[in-house]
C-alpha cells in the first residue's frame, strides 16, 4: 500500500533506475551533497548531546531554565536531521 499516488510513482520510478543501474537490493545512489549534509547535521547533534551531558554531569541540580535550554539546544541540532530524513 502507498500512501498517495505520488509515492507509488517514485516507488517504480526508483524500481526502474535500480534494474538500469544493475543496482542490487541493498545498493542505492546518493547525491554527495546529501551525504555530506546528513553527516554535518550528525556531527552537530552529536556534539549538542556531548554538551548537554557535560553540562547535567556538572550541575548536580539544575534549574528549570537550564534544563529547558539544554532541550531546546538539542532540539536545534536534531531539526535539521528531520528536514533530511522527508
């Protein structure tokens, strides 16, 4: 089942491109900048979490405010891998 008639054109259209390719089930073509754009968005959310970590490691009790701002600075960092992965 698809979900709309568009996804079930780009199913078959991507069907068609991988027996052109020769590709196998597992292969798949990726444009270099996609790549290189999902692993910078990887590498900020990773040192947002390194950060958030070190920061509730050094506050044996933070305040409300911080916690939020700890979230929001995570969720900053995790926004741009969302907008990739659609």
């Amino acid at each position: 089942m698809y979900c709309r008639q568009s996804c079930r054109q780009q199913d078959y259209e991507s069907r068609t491109r991988s027996t052109e390719l020769r590709l196998g089930d597992n292969e798949l073509v990726v444009a270099r900048t996609q790549i290189d754009e999902l692993r910078d968005a990887a590498h900020v959310l990773a040192y947002a979490v390194d950060d958030t970590e070190r920061d509730l490691a050094a506050s044996a009790n933070p305040t409300k405010a911080e916690l939020r701002d700890m979230l929001a600075w995570l969720l900053d960092a995790a926004r741009p891998l969302r907008t990739l992965s659609r």
